[in-house]
C-alpha cells in the first residue's frame, strides 16, 4: 500500500467522522461504515447506566475504546483537556467531576464534532465546557494552562504522535497527568490483518506499540509512565472486525504519565 503523507492521513480522518456525525452514526472506535453499532457500546468500555444518563442525547457516541474518567481522579477546580473531544462525552462527566469551579477545553480537528458537541453544551446550558477546532499536534491551548489530559482512542489516529506528547506537555501544569485509553499493537500485524485493518478501521491501523508509546511519552519529558493492557478489550475488537483476528494483535490500553513540577 503507497505511503501516505501527514496531511493525506489528517484529510481522512477528518472526513470519515465527519461523516460518522453527519449520520448520526454511532459505533466502536472504528467509525460504523466498518463496524456493527450498539447503543450499548460505551457501557461495554467502562461507563455506567447513570454516565450515559448524565450527558445529553448524541453526546455518547460510542466511539471510544474505555473510559479514562476512570483513570483520571478529576478533582474540584481543576482544568480538563480532552484531546479528540467528539460529541462531547468525557467533557460533559469531566465538567461534573470539576464543577463550576473547574472548566473544561474540548478540542476536535473535524468541523461536523465541534458543532455538534457546541450544541450539545447548549442545549444542557454547560457553561464550564468548551470546545476548540484544532489538531492535536497543534493544540489551540495556551502554556502550562492545564491540569489534565484526557483521550480516548484519538492518539492513534495521528500521523505524528510524537508531536501530541510534546504539546500535551507543552500545555499542562508542572505536576499535570495524562490519563488516556487507546488502542494498542501487542504484537505486529499480519499483512493480510495490516490491509484489512488500513482499508476499514483506521483507529486500529495507527495503533502503536507499548514500548513505542512508553518512549514517546518520556523523549517528551514525561515520568511515572504507566501503560497496562486490558486483556478484555480483545472481545470489542473482535466485534469491530469480527472473523479478522485482529484481536490477537491489537488491545485497549490506560496509559498514564506526568509532567515533572519542576
């Protein structure tokens, strides 16, 4: 398959959930032309029946591949950024978590999120969320401003992740966390799987691996670097692709690190 460039990588990605929103779709962190939606699929990912109940309809759209509210322990005051923000989902339970006294920045690079995750917040009058149309290699986010990160299963869709963890440092507080979920190779792709994946699901052919994604983060300063696999995850990849076997070579992962206070 010819290489493509940064920018050709971006242009689809954009265009494919741009998409996913413009039907209404919803689905696993593949968007849904490739993969059977369930409106049950965030509660497979971490979520609880009174998460889903708390954010507004279309919020939730199922694009995720765990819940890094889980991992975060967002505190009151504090200010969340959620790299890949969608509909708006983990911004509107990280603005709960923060209350009035905290805020919340979501940035998208696809035109089609940001409006509707905007209209989301209105229509539940959530004043201490925004959104932001912007790249996450190029966060529309000032110095040292941040006391979180979030994502979930954005990361792997970039082109240059090395240039996400140099701006999520960039942007954090000293002392601020990462605390992200995103799919990851645990073992390389068999061409034939390497194909399958590139041509349908996107958020599996950029997956990288551990040991990858561990020297990313502390070439861009990080430490207490963690990333754990989820062996259950397996079970929603194969749902993703069912009869691939990408399962056997592809996982969801938490991945946590943090930025020196000094």
């Amino acid at each position: 398959m010819a290489e493509r460039s940064d920018d050709e990588v971006r242009a689809a990605v954009r265009e494919t959930y741009g998409k996913v929103v413009r039907a209404g779709g919803t689905g696993g962190c593949c968007p849904p032309e490739c993969c059977a939606p369930s409106p049950k699929a965030s509660l497979k990912l971490g979520y609880s029946k009174d998460d889903l109940a708390a954010v507004p309809e279309g919020a939730d759209m199922g694009l995720g591949c765990g819940n890094p509210q889980a991992i975060a322990a967002l505190k009151p005051g504090e200010t969340v950024l959620d790299l890949g923000a969608g509909g708006g989902f983990d911004c509107f339970l990280a603005a709960k978590q923060v209350g009035a006294s905290g805020r919340v920045i979501g940035v998208d690079m696809t035109a089609d999120m940001i409006a509707k995750a905007r209209e989301n917040a209105r229509r539940i009058d959530a004043r201490n969320v925004q959104f932001r149309l912007g790249e996450i290699e190029h966060l529309p986010v000032a110095d040292a401003s941040v006391d979180v990160i979030l994502s979930n299963c954005v990361i792997n869709l970039s082109p240059d992740k090395a240039a996400v963890f140099r701006e999520a440092m960039r942007v954090l507080k000293p002392g601020g966390r990462l605390a992200i979920v995103d799919v990851v190779a645990t073992a390389p792709l068999p061409e034939s799987i390497a194909r399958e994946v590139a041509a349908h699901a996107g958020c599996l052919s950029g997956a990288a691996s551990t040991d990858a994604i561990g020297a990313e983060l502390e070439r861009a300063g990080f430490e207490r670097v963690r990333i754990a696999v989820r062996p259950e995850s397996r079970a929603f990849v194969r749902d993703w692709l069912p009869d691939s076997g990408a399962e056997a070579f592809i996982a969801s992962a938490s991945v946590e690190a943090q930025k020196p206070r000094s």
